[in-house]
C-alpha cells in the first residue's frame, strides 16, 4: 500500500520548496497540485477568457492536457507537450489559479489525476484540500502555515532577487486576498484538516523549516 503524505496551507507558505526538498530526502513522489490548477488558469488567460467566470472556463477543459512528468528526478509540468513549469509562476497565473480552483468542474477534472498518482506511488502531494478532500485517508496530514507578513516578505526577496520589481504592500494586498478566496470559496475551502499536524514556519528559515516537516513526518511514519 502507497504511503501518502498530505500537506496543506495558504499561497507562499513554502510547500512546494519544503515538501520537494523532504520528498527526495524520503525517496517519495512530490506532487504539486498547485501546479495543475496554474496550468488550468494559464491557459484560460492564454485563451482571453475570464478565469473567473465558469462559463469561459469549463468549455476550456475539453481536451486540455494537463500532466506531470519527472525529469531526472524532477517534477515538471505539461499543458499538452509544452513545459509550463516556468511560465506558471507569474503572479498573474496565481490568481488565475485561485480563480479557476473555485469553480466545481476544475477540481472534478484535476481530482482523478492526483488520486491515481496517490494510489500508485508513496508520494507527498500538497495543496488547498488534499488532507480534507483528495487524501482524506493519508497516514499523515501536515498544515504548513505562516503569516501572511512573514509570506509577503518570502516572496519580495525571491522577487527581487530574480531581478524583478515588486512592490511590497501589493504582494501583501495578494497574498491576504488570495487567503480569503482560498478559505472562503463554497467548493474544498482551505482548511487545517481535524487529523493534521501544524506546522508554522514564521519564525523558521528555509533550513529550519525542512528539518522541523522532517522531524514531523518521521515521528509519525
């Protein structure tokens, strides 16, 4: 039986970087459902329509193919044939996520790819809802958390670093609207499932944070 590790919190928490680093360290899958619901929302954008409107979206899930391929070890992720795995990390892509991820056929079409990867492969996976709603029965829950100041400030210097130009309040501004459609959206609203373990990382660096989900993971495993 695959043993599954469910990780949720709110945009800019450090899942991905965490999870990914812990993955390889376990020998498990990493699994990025955000990723799935950037490329939905990328291609509405690509397509002029409006990501939050369910009519302009579910008529771009007709023959849309979404899928993740691990290249030397790594996850990358396909709309079609081409390798998105850059081009969904704009700031724009991540509300076009969160808009899309709210919209009832969008999960229903991305639910069957993350619960076949789950039930083939020990995998990590993390996202809004997989402890609540993809793997209500993973053997272990995580809610990786952080404030949403301590996120903002992550964000700004990884910006900044790669040489962009950022304002700092509008990353905020995001950051505290994408937490409110997030836990505010009718359908698999984030939310710290009953079974998880918190995780809060506003006073942790990256290093800290890594060991602290490790430390977590293997007392439970």
């Amino acid at each position: 039986m695959a043993i599954n590790i469910a990780i949720d919190g709110p945009a800019g928490a450090g899942k991905s970087t965490i999870a990914k680093t812990v993955s390889k360290e376990l020998g498990y899958i990493y699994v990025d459902t955000g990723a799935l619901y950037r490329t939905v929302g990328l291609n509405v954008l690509r397509q002029g329509k409006d990501t939050k409107n369910e009519a302009d979206v579910v008529p771009t899930l007709e023959g849309l193919n979404v899928s993740l391929r691990f290249v030397n070890g790594e996850q990358r992720v396909f709309l079609g044939d081409e390798d998105v795995s850059e081009a969904i990390r704009q700031n724009e892509v991540s509300m076009a996520a969160s808009n899309v991820s709210a919209i009832p056929k969008v999960r229903e079409f991305l639910f069957g790819l993350q619960r076949d990867i789950a039930e083939k492969n020990n995998c990590i996976m993390d996202g809004r809802d997989i402890g609540t709603v993809v793997l209500p029965n993973a053997q272990i829950k995580i809610y990786l958390t952080a404030s949403a100041q301590a996120r903002a400030d992550r964000r700004y210097k990884e910006l900044t670093e790669k040489g962009q130009e950022v304002n700092y309040d509008n990353i905020l501004k995001e950051i505290e609207l994408r937490d409110y459609q997030d836990t505010h959206r009718e359908i698999a609203p984030l939310k710290k499932a009953d079974d998880a373990v918190l995780v809060d990382t506003t006073e942790l660096d990256l290093n800290g944070s890594i060991e602290y989900m490790l430390k977590v993971i293997k007392e439970r495993l």
